[in-house]
C-alpha cells in the first residue's frame, strides 16, 4: 500500500503535465517526479521509508507553491500522498492503511480526471 501511494504520488501530476505537453515544464517536472519517488528506494526498511516520505512531503509543499506558475502545483496532492504513505502501513494498522490508500487513490482522480478532459 506505502509503495502503491507513492508511485501514485510521482504519476498523478505527471499525466497533466505530459498531456499538455509544456515542453520547458516536462523537464522540471520529470526532476520534481525523481525526488518523490526517492522514497520507493527505502520501501525494504519501513523506518526510513516514513522518513524518507515525510521529508520530501515536506519540501514538496513549498515547493508547489513556489513552483505554481511553472505548473508544479499538480505536485501539491503528491505531497498529501507522500504523508498518507508514511503512516500507510499494512504491519501495523492494516485497516487505517486501507483508508490511507483509499484516500490516496482519490486524490489523484480529479487531477487526472481533468487532465484528461482537457
């Protein structure tokens, strides 16, 4: 479920961006998507996976803002994904990670959803 929110975490902002295709924007925004997926490097040692994943929520955030005009704010749900995955685990709370990765799920609907309305 952890590895599931954050590959959904790097995907969702990736479809609109690649949808429509800013040229100048896919590459910061296929860098933006390399760092959320460095958690999926610690996903065999749960600890620092939550780390791993609190840490770049963290700076995920400003960084959407920062980066909004340049389309990075499409990352901002990544970066709630990112938290949901740090608490997502199945060991110890099987069914609080359900709802997380339910929760997490939803928030990539609208983004893709109107990507692909677009």
């Amino acid at each position: 479920m952890q590895f599931g929110l954050v590959v959904c975490a790097v995907l969702t902002p990736l479809v609109p961006l690649i949808v429509w295709a800013v040229e100048g924007i896919l590459v910061l925004a296929f860098v933006t998507a390399a760092v959320v997926a460095v958690p999926l490097c610690f996903h065999a040692r749960p600890t620092w996976f939550g780390r791993a994943a609190g840490t770049v929520a963290a700076l995920l955030v400003p960084w959407a803002f920062i980066g909004a005009m340049a389309g990075m704010f499409l990352f901002f749900p990544s970066a709630l994904q990112l938290l949901l995955a740090a608490g997502a685990d199945p060991r110890r709370r099987p069914t609080a990670a359900k709802v997380m990765a339910g929760v997490g799920l939803l928030l990539s609907v609208p983004v893709v959803r109107q990507a692909l309305r677009s």
